[in-house]
C-alpha cells in the first residue's frame, strides 16, 4: 500500500485535501507493523532504523562553537559581523 499522489494519468480526486503523510493530526495515514520489512541477517539482524529516537540534529551545528574559548569566540563574531555588514 501506498499514499503517493498526482501520479500519471491521475484521473480521480487524488486524496482531496486529505493528509498523506505520517505522522499527522488529521487522521491520516499511519504506519503498520504489518508491512514492515523482516530483518536482514548480515553479521547480526539490522532493521530499520527510527529516525525519531535521536531528534537532535541542532547539536551538530553548535559543537564547534561550544569549544571555543571566549577570546576566540569573540574574534570570530567580530569577523562574520565584518563580513554581513562590510563584505569581504
């Protein structure tokens, strides 16, 4: 089963304005352990993975800040402050 849209020669309502992805609030589609892959036997079981477990992705971006000394910080503020208001 699946919820893809405007598809070629798509003739009928198309979902409306439906939602058609998950998850969603609107009773939409959600998904099902049914139509999950079995595990791959590899050197151990793999599966998918869920993306949902470690949201932090605006971690990455702030790690190279956050070992900054303050004087080093301060000089490179100053610099991409030079570079938004001066140009290079």
């Amino acid at each position: 089963m699946n919820y893809h849209r405007d598809g070629f020669m798509r003739a009928d309502a198309n979902g409306g304005g439906s939602a058609n992805y998950e998850p969603n609030s609107l009773n939409g589609p959600v998904q099902r352990a049914a139509f999950d892959e079995p595990p791959w036997r590899i050197t151990g079981d793999a599966a998918r993975y869920d993306h949902r477990d470690d949201n932090d992705q605006s971690m990455q971006a702030g790690n190279p800040i956050a070992i900054l000394t303050i004087g080093i910080a301060t000089m490179l503020a100053l610099v991409l402050l030079q570079l938004i208001t001066v140009g290079p």
